[in-house]
C-alpha cells in the first residue's frame, strides 16, 4: 500500500531533491522527508561524473535527481543526480 502513494507521488523519470544523511562506499542514502523512505544515489550513477560532483557532496548537502526506479525491499527511490 505504502508503496503504490510512494510511486503515485515520485513517478519514475520525476525530479528529486533531497539532502545527503549518510555517505557509505557503495552510494549516497537522502533524506528526502519520508520516515520510512530513503533516497539513494548507487555509486555507478556518481562515477560518470566522479571529479565534478565528488567534492560537493558531503553529509547535510542538498541533491538535486531523476528517480531511476524503486527497491521496493530496501525501502528506497534510487536517483541519478543531475550535475550542475
């Protein structure tokens, strides 16, 4: 149920921000004002673009992405961040 109102307000292929909580070596988990839901960035999705985007992102820093899907079991929205 939860997930279906998730997927309803953060459609695939959507903007989203959120702001780094926790910086682990296999990606980057957001808060992203849900309790039971976390952003994550996959550390594939930072590598393109590893040298420009590395230095800003730091614990507390606001990230802006396109929601690539869902993992449903983890209780996570997986993003690619968008390089400005």
């Amino acid at each position: 149920m939860i997930w279906k109102k998730i997927k309803n307000k953060y459609p695939e292929n959507s903007v989203l921000q959120g702001k780094i909580e926790f910086i682990a070596n296999f990606g980057f988990f957001l808060n992203i004002g849900e309790s039971e839901i976390k952003g994550f960035i996959p550390i594939t999705e930072i590598l393109p673009s590893f040298e420009k985007l590395y230095p800003r992102l730091s614990i507390g820093i606001e990230v802006t992405g396109i929601i690539l899907g869902y993992a449903e079991e983890r209780n996570q929205i997986w993003i690619k961040p968008i390089c400005s």
